[in-house]
C-alpha cells in the first residue's frame, strides 16, 4: 500500500515545514484507520475495496473535516469516523465516474481503473459496499453526542443527493459539447463536488461543537475551496492529455480558457481564505494554507503522477 504524498513547490520558513508536517500526519492517521477497515487477503471484494481505497489519495475531504472539528475547539479523534466515512464515499464516487457507463476512464493516478483490474461487476459492488460501510461507520460514532451523529448523516446524505453528488454527475454525464453554459458548469461543480467538500468541513466542525456563525462561515469556505478545486482539477487536465476522457464535455478550462480559470481560481480561494477569517475559531493555518495547496494544484499522487480528470 501506498499513500499519496501531500507535496507544493518549496517554500522557505518553518511556518511551511510545520504546515505539511501537519498535512502529511492527518493523511497517516486516516490511511491507517481505513487501512483497519478492510482486511488484505478476504477475498475478491475485499481485494477491490482496498484497490480503491487504499491505492493511492490525497485524503483532502477527510484532512478538512479532522481540521474544521480542531478549529471548533474539538478533538480531531472525535472527527476520525466521519472523515474515514467522508473518503470512503470520495473513493466510491470516483470507482462509480470511471465505469464505462459514466466517464468510461481507463487509469485513474496513473493506475489502471478499478473496473479493469477487477472487472465491472466487482468495481460496481465494491463501490456500493464502500457507501454502506460509511454510513455504517458514521452512525456508529461514540465519541459525541448522539444528535451531531445524527445531523452529520442528514448533511451527507443532502450532500449526496440529487440536489448534490448523484445530481450533478447526472447533469455532467447528460451534457452535450456545445450545450455547456458558464451557469451550467458552475451548477455542475457546486453538486458533484463542492457539496462533498461542504459537508466533510461542516461535519467535521459540528462533531467539533462549532456554534450556527461559525458553521455558516466554514460551509462558505468549504463550498468555495471546492469549486476552486475541480477548476484546479481542470487545469491540470488540460496539461495532462492522457487524462480526457472520452465522455468528457465539461472542463472549465474548454470553456474560459487556462488565464479566465487561473483568474476564477484566484477569486474563488482568496474569498474561501476570508470567510475564514470573518468568524473567531482556532488556528486557521492549515485551513488557509490548503488553499495555497489547490491553487498551485501540485499535489503528487504517490509515485509521481498527477490526479486523473474526475
Ligand atoms: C454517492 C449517491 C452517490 C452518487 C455518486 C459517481 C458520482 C455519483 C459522482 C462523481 C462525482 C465526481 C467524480 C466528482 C469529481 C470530484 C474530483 C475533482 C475528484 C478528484 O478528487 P481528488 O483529486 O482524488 O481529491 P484523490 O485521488 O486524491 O482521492
């Protein structure tokens, strides 16, 4: 098993060194506590569970919502279940989006697709078993009160929807070349994934205890980071020319251009960076600081290769 580094361009200061010292812990902790979650070697469905959890990942969803519940004055413990729940649905999204019957991708990180190591059927089921597990997961939560268990799994299951991930999948995998609007695009990447970004934030800083202003201010910040990260996920489609996909029509750069993305991505991080800023919490480094992250968009994947379009 290999987890994915959490890599940018060098920086000078230790405030930086500290800052991926930090990222690079939270990964750990939450590759290790999917990593107990299924066994090796219990046969062929487990075997794809772990290919698409375990393979490679940059753990961004669940590193949010362990920060959001330290931010609000909570154990970052106390956010573990949710964030593994949180990646395990993230990695099922993307098995589900590789299939032939959606994106039709064949590598996903520079790997072959799940469905081609494991076969369609095993890649489909593996996919609903990692959904299940998340939510059982979830609702098994001991370590708060039992009302913020029960709102984190309405949240995500708001966020999931057809108001959410299921709606704005639909809406890309139905969209023809030359039907796409700047709105329509826009209304894809807020549900298919800036709702996932939203609620892994606000999940993590409700288990945190967060009160109502604070919540509203980290939901505005996580619906802004996660519409500046498909763009920045576009942009380095548009480098990557393995990365198209047959299926694929929606890419922000297709529509305005790498400088109207860079500048979009600018405007969208800079107001994520102050709605942090706008409500009293705890250490907001790392918070602001993934924003730097997503606009360099220089994640590494584990060996090297650059995140697959998604
Ligand atoms: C869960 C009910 C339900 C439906 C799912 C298949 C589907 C409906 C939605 C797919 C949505 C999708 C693929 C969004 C793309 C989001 C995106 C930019 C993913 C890439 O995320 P990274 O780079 O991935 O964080 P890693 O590889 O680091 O884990």
């Amino acid at each position: 098993m290999s987890s994915a580094d959490l890599t940018t361009s060098p920086h000078e200061g230790s405030a930086h060194i500290e800052f991926l010292r930090r990222l690079h812990e939270r990964q750990q902790l939450v590759t290790r506590a999917l990593d107990e979650h299924f066994p090796a070697g219990a046969g062929p469905l487990m075997d794809a569970i772990r290919g698409a959890l375990l393979a490679d990942g940059k753990r961004l969803r669940p590193i949010l919502c362990l920060e959001a519940c330290q931010w609000s004055g909570g154990s970052p413990q106390a956010a573990l279940p949710a964030a593994c729940a949180i990646e395990m649905i993230h990695k099922m999204t993307l098995v589900h989006d590789d299939l032939p019957a959606m994106d039709d991708a064949q590598t996903r990180n520079g790997r072959p697709a799940l469905h081609r190591v494991h076969g369609e059927a095993l890649a489909i089921l593996a996919g609903d078993a990692l959904l299940v597990h998340a939510f059982g997961l979830l609702a098994s939560t001991r370590e708060v009160p039992a009302e913020r268990v029960t709102g984190a799994i309405t949240r995500l299951c708001q966020a999931l929807g057809t108001a959410g991930l299921a709606g704005g999948q639909a809406l890309d995998v139905l969209s023809q070349a030359g039907d796409v609007t700047p709105e329509k695009l826009d209304h894809v990447h807020t549900w298919k994934t800036a709702s996932l970004f939203e609620a892994a934030i606000v999940i993590g800083a409700e288990m945190g205890g967060a009160n109502a202003s604070q919540v509203e201010a980290l939901a505005r910040y996580g619906m802004l980071l996660g519409r500046a990260f498909q763009i920045s996920d576009d942009l380095q489609d548009a480098q990557d020319t393995q990365a198209v996909t047959p299926h694929e029509v929606t890419n922000y750069v297709q529509l305005h251009g790498v400088e109207g993305a860079r500048r979009k991505l600018r405007e969208l991080l800079s107001q994520a960076v102050s709605a942090i800023r706008s409500v009293q919490g705890g250490d907001s480094q790392l918070l602001a600081g993934i924003t730097e992250l997503v606009w360099e968009h220089s994640w590494s994947t584990g060996e090297g290769h650059h995140g697959h379009h998604a």
